[in-house]
C-alpha cells in the first residue's frame, strides 16, 4: 500500500522536507498543508519589497504550489492543521477557502509550522496585523498605496524593526522606532548596536529607547492613529509590529508532541520528535542544539530552516543525516551598514558564566587609499583563560558582514584567536589592508587573553 | 654597549621587523637599508595607479622615511647592501645618490631583501624596466603622459599580468596580453581561469595564448616598438613584463646564507637563518612552509611579508614567535570580477600526488530578487579518501572574492567538506540565497567524495 508522508507548513523547512523525501522514495505520497496562500517565499525580503527595492513580491517566492504539484507534490494552500491525532495518525484539516474541515490520515509526518508573531501585551495590539507573510506584506503595501499616511511607529528595535523601519522611510514615511530596551538589536553587544542606531538616525528614523509602549490607537482601515508611550503620544497612521515571534506549536503540543524549554519542539540531532516514530520537526517551529552553550535553543532562520527540512525529509525517508547544531550566525543590512553576528555576544557569554575577553577595533574595508573604503568595527569574545574564540560582531560599509563567515568557521573548528592571528586570509586592495581586520581584532583580542 | 640591528630591505618586511623591533628593546640601534627612494608602499596598488583608480602615487606609501626616523629607526633609501661579510658582521653599502661606498656594521640582522622581476630569455627584453616599485610605476606614469602611446603588449598573464593589462585599457591604450601557457592566471584551474579571461575581453583586452614571445623591439625613450611573438608582430609603443619575480637573495646566497630548493632564504619556523645566531629573513626573499605540501614554498605577497617581517623583528630581539605558514591564499580585482584561491587547485593537488576530487558550481552573489546580483563560481578540491577540503577558486562580482577566506579557514582547521555543507553561515537577501555558495558548493563535493 502507498504510504503517506504528511508535511505542515509550506514554508522553508517545509517544502525542503517535502523535496528531499519526494525525490528520495518514488512511491511515497508527499501532502503539505500550508495555513496561507504562498509556498516557500522569503520572509526576509518582506522589507525591501516594502521598501520598493524589490518591486514586485512575486519575486520573494521561490517556486509556486503549482511547481510543487508539477514535481509531485500535493500542495493544499489556505489549509491549516487544527487538530492531531498521533495514535490514530490522522490530522483536522481546515480548508480557509472552502470553510469546512476535514480529516486527513498519515503514516510519516513533518511538522514544520514555523513561528507566529508575539503582540505585545498592551491595549490595540491585537488590531495589528503582523506583516510575517508575503500576503501580509501585500495588504500592507496596497494600503500605503491607497492611504496618505505620514507617520509610522515600529514598536521593537531588533533587525527586522530596524528593516521595517528603514523601509517605511523609504516609502516617505515619518518613522519612530521604540524599543522598551536601551539599545536597538538586543543581538549585539551595546558598543556595536551603536553603530547601527546611527545609522538608523542617519536616515531619519527617530530612535526612541527604554520607551515602555502603553496603548496603541489605530485602526486598520483609516490613519490619523496613534501609539502612547512613556515618552508621550505619537502619531501612528500605520504601526509595525516587531516585538518577536514564538514557535507555533500550540496544535502540536496539545496533540502530546514534547515542547522544550525554549518553547520550541524537541528533536533530537536526526530532527525527529523523541517517543514517536515517524514524526520529525524542522525549521522555526523546532528546537536546534546551540553548540557554544550545549543546550537546545530556538532561532528562527531560514538557513537552519532549509537544512533541517532538507535532513527532515533525507530522515524521515529512511535516511540518516545529523544536523550538526548552530552557533548564532545572522546577518543583515540596515541602512548604510552590513550587520553581522556569530556565536556569542559578551553579553550573553557573560550571561552564561563564561570568563571572556573582549577587544573591538575599527577599520576600513579596503585600502586606505581606494576609492569606495568606509568603516568597518568588529569585536571578537574569546574565553579568557585559553583565546579560544567565542563570537564576533561585525558593523560596516559594502563587504563588512559577509566576513563573519570567517569567524563562524573558526568557532566551529575551535580555534582560538592566537591562531587566528596569523591565519592566511586573502588580500588585495579592493577588499582591504594588508592586514585584514579580521586578524587585527584577532590580534587585539589575544593581546586581551595574555594579559 | 649599544647593539645595532641591520634590516635590508625597507618595504613590508623590513619595515615591520624594524617597527617591531624598534617598539620591543629601547637600547637598540636600527638601521634599515633601502635601495629605492621609498619606505613601505603597496606595491599592491601600483596597478590602480597607472589606471587612474588611485589618483596619486603619494597615497600607496603607507608610511614615509620621515615618518619611520621619527619613530627612532634609522631609515637610509637608496642605500643597497651590495656585499656582506657574516663572520665580520659588516655589509658593504652603496649609496646611490651619494655614489659612494661605505661598511657598516651589526649585530644582529634581519634580510628583507624582496623579489627582483624575471625577464623573458629573449632579445630585447632588457630593455624593458619592471613596474615593480613606486618609483618605476611613476616613471611608467609620466611616460604614458607624455607620449600618445596607443598599443601595449603585456607579457604575462599572471593576475598582475591582467591587473596591468586593464589598467592600461583604462588610460585608452589598445591591449594584448600575450602568454605562452594555454590559460591565464595559472594559479587557477583552466574552467576557473577562462571567467577571468572572458572578463579582460569583455573590457577591450585582447588575450594570446600558447604565444611564444620572440623578441622585443622597442625603446624606452620613444614609441613605435613592437614585439616579435609565434603568433606575429605586435605593434607595441609600451611593453609591460610580468614573467614573473624570483626572491632577490644574490648578495645574501654568496655571503652563505642557505637558499631552499624554492630559491629563497632558507628559514626556521622562526624566521631564523639556519646556523647564524641573530641572522633572520622574512618577506618575498624568504621561504615558508605550506601546510597542505608540507614543504618551504617561496609566495610572494604582502601578507605574510607583514606577518613575518613582524616575527622577525620580535624574534631578533628576544621574542618566540611561530609563523605558522601558508596555504596560497590570494585574491586580486580583474575587470568586472572578484578573484580568490586558496589551498591547492585541481592542477596542483594532481602534481602533488593527491588523489582528490573536485566540484564547481555557479550561483548568484545575492538573492535571485535583490538588485545587484550577478553571478558567482564556486570551486572545492577536496581530497578524495575522506573529503578533507584541500582547495578553494572563487570568480564573482562584487562581493565574492572575500568569501575564500571562509575556505581559508576550513583548510587550515583541517575541515572536510560534509561538515562545511552543513556549517552554520551567515545569511541575509543582498549578500547570498539562503544557502550560501559555498555551502552549494560543499555539498556538490561531498556528493563527488560519496561516489
């Protein structure tokens, strides 16, 4: 008899599942169940599709559910999974188009659901939509279009705030940027987090820190809203939400699938769901072994979604692939700068009670003397009592962030920064000194541990 | 009494020895000897200066002798050791500008001698001076001025070969680049190498391959010359040779300094001369050891200049530092493209005697929907027992070159490419697709290592 795989959620890690396992076991029947209207798109390209610098936002989708199909991939869109059932091994389906609910069985199943948007817990909050999906996106663009807003408040300074709020000055708006917390990206150290805020400022977002937000006023349909602070009233035709984002596991958990401490689903380093066999979790919605703190952590990011979704659907089709953890990598660009992190923060090291040290340095992304050079600072943690390298933050012009590739690769292979000091590392003019900043922080850093 | 240090050479190396040494022990004299008229100079950027890219010779001099004496070091230009007595510790000095010759002696030495260029064994060529140093590119420069040049033969197509060759496009000069291999940049596989050459058509240069020089006619002080090739006469009003530089060690190798199979200094891991206590060399006149041949090699770049001239100078005054060696990193900015290698190619693993397997692929520098992005080749040789990354050959525009140090990394973390593949890299929509080229391109390896 045919067996049936069971994929939710048609996203990243959903739709790799789904194509690993599809080209891996001819007889298999592949059905993904995906709540919205789009398959596998880039939720990272939502701000510079509202931005204008991406036009259009068919671009931000990879391959439509028709491709899917034609691949052999039974894709139902406004499908979501309300109910499981892990002993009988079906799943409550419900159509959003049709409005009905219906019950579909499986024997295998995905389960990549990714995360939902966090409304902070404050009055007029649940009147704003999330702008997490390309659908949501497009509602939103549609009504910048047809309103003559003026003004925008973006409640939450983390990349995706500062992404939404370089956007939305972009399309001409007025933007204030608040953020409860006293500096913006809560993923890097304060010093570096500075740069970045400049450059926020430098555009013409108002950057408003250790700002509680009390009431937001508006409503979805007309502007002239506004948002109460503890730094006053501020005018809100439009109000981005960025305050984070939660796995949704609700259904899942309900239906007895183990949720961690992170919140996220538990998976062991095979990506399946530990006392059911047959069940795997991947992407968003799932926990990842941190491999700097040794613990099971939750980082939304379509990297990890995609590799544990392609190992997900190589696993759950009788394969043995291992998925090896994370160590914090991120990267994205605000404004003027490239923003780069990996590994951990002197903060969070600090948190975890590991001794480091830290050293910053600035410098120039290319020769002095070529034309185009801009500043780049970058910090390496290292743990004091023997240089090994912990994490690294980068801030720059044009070719800054990409280099924390280097420092994620040395974290990974252990090494420390006296090593890295006199790595062999590219050089040429156009790319930067002779001495790549790299291994001058490198070389601050390890001055730090000897000391 | 006061103890001398003797540096000769004072570019990278010399200069960042006698910097070290200078800041580590107060009571020691340093005197550096320079042949040429300048201190510490990018001979990096002579390209970009001929092409009009940096406006000013004066901006490559990253320090002046001026600078240096007031730093305490004793820096005399034009002044070339032309002979020296190791057991009387004194080198002979010709004074260039004085036109004199005096002895001077030392205590302790370090030998930063540089690279001299090669000419082509055929008639003519000596007549033709090397852009090798500041000075020379100026003269070069103001010849270009001063004549209404129209056709250049560049002889050579090394990556300075086509640095030199799309400079010369730039100033309006009407190109051919003539080389007698079957690709250019013999650094890189022929599939690599064959972007690059497309990019220097692409911009004007006329490419000749398996072209024998024959003979060069031309004369300094005029144009309409021409070079005599097996492909015919070139009309040639300058000739530019890049044949290549062999380690400047003549005075150095008759004194007794030991020269390595490579033609350069022998060294220690030190910098150490083998059997002359306080006798260091380091830079383009010194060897060093690849880690991935396992034997001294002579790479002349400016990176390990610095790091070495700065070893050599602590160690020459009591320091223990290590130079860990290279693994042939480079990079270097031809036309529209990014170019950068590291470890071994295809080519060179083969000669080596390594049975390994090899991977390329082509990708996008951004996101497929981000503006600005263009196309990128991604190569890994990697050994073909366990998938141990061996080499790296990235061509790309903007924003590709830098990610070889990535590959760097790995190489020298003794990484293999199943665990690259899954490597927690940095991502967001303007600098890679989810997946990162480099990660494309482990996995293509690691599926070539399975088979």
């Amino acid at each position: 008899m045919t067996e049936r795989l069971l994929v939710v959620g048609g996203d990243a890690a959903g739709m790799s599942a789904a194509t690993a396992a599809r080209r891996r076991e001819d007889g298999l029947e592949v059905l993904v169940l995906e709540r919205g209207p789009y398959t596998s798109y880039s939720a990272c390209g939502i701000p510079y599709y509202l931005g204008g610098t991406v036009e259009d936002s068919d671009r931000l989708i990879a391959r439509s559910p028709e491709e899917f199909r034609s691949a052999g991939i039974d894709v139902r869109t406004r499908c979501e999974a309300v109910g499981l059932d892990l002993a009988a091994r079906t799943v409550t389906v419900r159509d959003h188009a049709a409005r009905r609910e219906s019950s579909e069985g499986f024997d295998r199943l995905v389960v990549a659901t990714g995360a939902e948007a966090v409304a902070p817990p404050v009055p007029g909050a649940d009147a704003v939509e999330a702008v997490r999906t390309i659908d949501a996106a497009e509602r939103f663009a549609s009504r910048l279009e047809r309103e003559s807003a003026g003004a925008a408040v973006v409640i939450g300074a983390s990349y995706l705030g500062l992404e939404m709020a370089e956007a939305l000055v972009q399309r001409g708006l007025d933007v204030t940027l608040v953020d409860q917390a006293d500096q913006v990206m809560g993923t890097l150290d304060a010093d570096m987090a500075h740069h970045v805020q400049q450059a926020a400022e430098g555009v013409g977002v108002k950057v408003l820190l250790s700002c509680e937000v009390q009431e937001i006023r508006v409503d979805p349909r007309s502007a002239g809203g506004s948002v109460l602070t503890s730094e006053g009233e501020l005018p809100a035709d439009e109000v981005v939400l960025s305050t984070g984002v939660r796995p949704a596991v609700a259904v899942m958990a309900a239906a007895g699938l183990e949720v961690g401490e992170s919140g996220a689903l538990a998976v062991d380093d095979h990506q399946r769901c530990p006392g059911h066999d047959g069940v795997f979790a991947a992407g968003d919605c799932a926990e990842s072994r941190h491999r700097l703190l040794d613990r099971q952590v939750n980082i939304q990011l379509g990297t990890h979604a995609n590799k544990q979704g392609r190992i997900a659907g190589v696993n759950v089709t009788g394969g043995d692939l291992t998925f090896p953890g994370v160590i914090g990598t991120a990267a994205s660009k605000i404004c003027r700068y490239e923003i780069a992190r990996t590994g951990l923060s002197e903060t969070e090291a600090q948190m975890a009670g590991i001794d480091v040290v830290a050293a910053g340095i600035r410098d120039r992304t290319r020769a002095g003397y070529f034309p185009g050079a801009g500043p780049i600072w970058v910090k390496l943690v290292a743990h004091a009592r023997d240089g090994r390298l912990l994490g690294g933050q980068i801030v720059g012009v044009e070719g800054a962030a990409k280099r924390i590739d280097v420092l994620a690769t040395a974290i990974w292979a252990e090494m420390n920064v006296q090593e890295l000091e006199l790595l062999d590392l590219s050089y040429a003019p156009p790319f930067s000194g002779v001495y790549d900043p790299l291994l001058i922080a490198a070389r601050q850093t390890a001055k730090a541990v000897s000391r």
